[in-house]
C-alpha cells in the first residue's frame, strides 16, 4: 500500500473512531449548546468519508455503503449506552456521507483540471 493510501486509511479510521467515542461515548455537551444533533451527524459521518472521496475515490464503492451500515450499527448501538437511537438521526449521517462524498469528489476534479494533484 502506498503513502497516500496508507495516510487516507489513517484518517478514515481515526475519525470514525473519534465519531464513535462521540456518539455512544459520554455526552460533553448537548446538542443544543453546540450543534443541531442532526447536523453533528451529518458532519460526523461526512468527515469519515471525505478523505477517501478526496484521495482515493474509488474506494467510495466500498466504504460509502460501509460508513452508511455503520451510522445505523450507531443508532442501535446508542439504545443500549442511555442515548437516543432515531431513524432520523441515521439518515443524517447518509446525508453527511453522501454529501461530503460529493464535495470532495468534485473538488478533486476540479484540482486536477488545473493542475494541482500531479502525484495522488
């Protein structure tokens, strides 16, 4: 595997670790102090999915239908640690991937039509 590949993987993980201490971990703060809880999901699951949209887009195959099976994996996960578990809360987070794929992937594209990623 090489560097980029290795450093995308990286990201990928540590953030879906950091999503996962966030979402059935400890409540630091509510939802309301912060962010909408449905936005927060959205972020969250977006930003498991960004880098790999954005160096490796053609692991979205597998990792965008991985990190959906995995935001609903939360929600049930969450009925058992004393949080709330919504539907809603779910869809949020195939907003955040699917969105989040989207902008890196255009972004990526616009990158390398001026230019910019000679070596990715």
């Amino acid at each position: 595997m090489d560097r980029i590949s290795l450093f995308t993987l990286a990201l990928v993980l540590g953030v879906a670790a950091m999503v996962t201490y966030f979402t059935v971990g400890p409540r630091f703060v509510t939802a309301d102090n912060l962010l909408d809880d449905k936005l927060q999901h959205a972020l969250g699951f977006g930003a498991i999915i960004a880098p790999a949209a954005f160096f490796r887009p053609r692991w979205l195959w597998v990792l965008a239908p991985a990190a959906i099976a995995f935001g609903g994996l939360i929600e049930v996960a969450q009925a058992y640690v004393g949080r709330d578990a919504e539907l809603t809360d779910w869809a949020a987070d195939i907003i955040g991937v699917i969105a989040a794929s989207t902008l890196a992937v255009a972004l990526r594209a616009q990158l390398a039509r001026r230019g910019l990623l000679r070596g990715l």
